[in-house]
C-alpha cells in the first residue's frame, strides 16, 4: 500500500464517513429497538394512564425534577476522573457495578446514541437519557431487582412517570410522536378550542432535533429535562410552555 500524505488523507476520509454512517446506523438500531419496547409496555399497560392532558403532565415537572437528582450522585462517583463526562471505560464500570448487564453492542449503541454532542463522553443531561433508556430495555419481570439496580425507588418512579408521559402523548401508539398526536394531545386540554397551530408546530419542531417528523423518546428525553430545568438554578425557570 502507497503512504502517500495524498492517499492517507482520502483514507482517512473515507474512514470518517464510514465511520459516522456507520453510528447514524446504530442510532437507527437502537431508536427502533426503544420504540418495539414503547409500544410492547402500551400493550401491556394494565391499567388508565395516570394522565389526561398535556397540563397534567406539565404539572409533574417539579416531581420530576426532584425524582431526577438523585442521577447527580450516580454521575459523579463514576465518573472518575471528574471531568465531567463518563467515558466508555467509565460507563462500563458504572453498568458492571449496577448490575446492569447488556450485551457489548447494546452498550456502544446506547452510548453512541446519547452522547449527542459528539464529545466522546456522556454529560450529565445524557447520562439520565441513558439511564432511562436502560430502565426501559432492562427486563422487567423481577421488580424487587430491577429497583436495587437502577437505583432508588424514587428514580424508578420518576422514569415511570416520564414513560407514561410518552405513552399518554403517543396517541396512535407506534412508539414515537408524530405532529398529528401532538395535535390529539394539545386539544385535550381544551376541545372545544383548538390550540394554534404554531404552538404545536414549534412545540414539535422543539423535541425533532434531527427534523425527520417523528419525535423518538430519546428525543423527548432530552427535551423534558430541559422544560423541568435539570441544569438550571430554581430562580432560573425553564421554558415556559
Ligand atoms: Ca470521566
Ligand atoms: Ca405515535
Ligand atoms: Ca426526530
């Protein structure tokens, strides 16, 4: 083979975007795995959702909010070197001491498709991604176990909380939103007013982050930690919806 700095760098090229189909792949894999579960768990929900508007769910917020600290603990004892981010080799550890046990290729695509910014690390707001994601794959027909391993009985509550918000605003119940379940969900705050449509049209645009129409709970995630204001200060308010 020729060295040539001409051909390195082509290589090198073509390596990257072997490389970044590659994770869009995995992303793909991992997003339709979450939304067979979504709707396996909308199945199997064997009772009424605790919810009946897009209010109600926004009055969780503080409830989830506080449900949700106890990830800061977590976070910080594994990562390690403190620099604010959990590597693979970090994340391993963190899985192997909780007892969570996914096969290899599950995990990198778990940490492929939250480390969204592309830093080679999980953030804090993707850890709790991650850790929800987990919860929801994780096998759920020993309860008693599955508490001691993700974690408080608080935070299990508070990703139950979150799962049913989805499954409450997936009207059609395919496992992920679309505009016309926005929609559905936003009028039945007020049915006999239909809420603007920009509202629900930016509201929607808010959580696509990859504007492909449809909002994956992954997606979602990320949005609601930002509207229950995770990262910020109390005096700091999150978007107002
Ligand atoms: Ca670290
Ligand atoms: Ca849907
Ligand atoms: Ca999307």
């Amino acid at each position: 083979m020729n060295n040539s700095p001409a051909l390195k760098s082509l290589a090198h090229k073509v390596g990257g975007m072997l490389c970044c189909r590659n994770s869009a792949n995995k992303y793909k894999r991992l997003d339709a795995k979450v939304e067979r579960k979504m709707m396996e768990v909308k199945r199997s929900a064997s009772r009424d959702s605790n919810f009946r508007s897009v209010n109600g769910i926004i009055l969780r917020f503080p409830q989830i909010k506080e449900g949700l600290k106890d990830i800061r603990g977590v976070f910080e004892k594994f990562d390690e070197d403190s620099n604010g981010t959990i590597d693979r080799e970090e994340l391993k550890k963190c899985l192997h001491d909780l007892q969570l046990h996914l096969p290899k290729k599950e995990i990198d695509d778990i940490f492929q498709s939250c480390d969204v910014n592309g830093s080679e690390g999980i953030q804090f707001k993707e850890f709790i991604v991650l850790m929800c994601l987990i919860y929801l794959l994780m096998d759920h027909s020993n309860s008693t176990q599955t508490t001691s391993q993700i974690g408080s009985p608080q935070l299990k509550a508070t990703f139950d909380i979150i799962i049913e918000a989805f499954l409450f605003l997936d009207k059609n119940g395919d496992g992920k939103l679309n505009k016309k379940d926005m929609a559905k969900s936003l009028n039945e705050d007020s049915p006999w007013e239909k809420p603007p449509a920009h509202i629900t049209r930016s509201r929607f645009q808010e959580m696509d982050w990859d504007r492909d129409g449809k909002v994956t709970l992954r997606e979602f995630l990320f949005s609601l930690i930002d509207w229950v204001g995770i990262d910020t200060d109390d005096d700091n308010p999150a978007t107002e919806w």
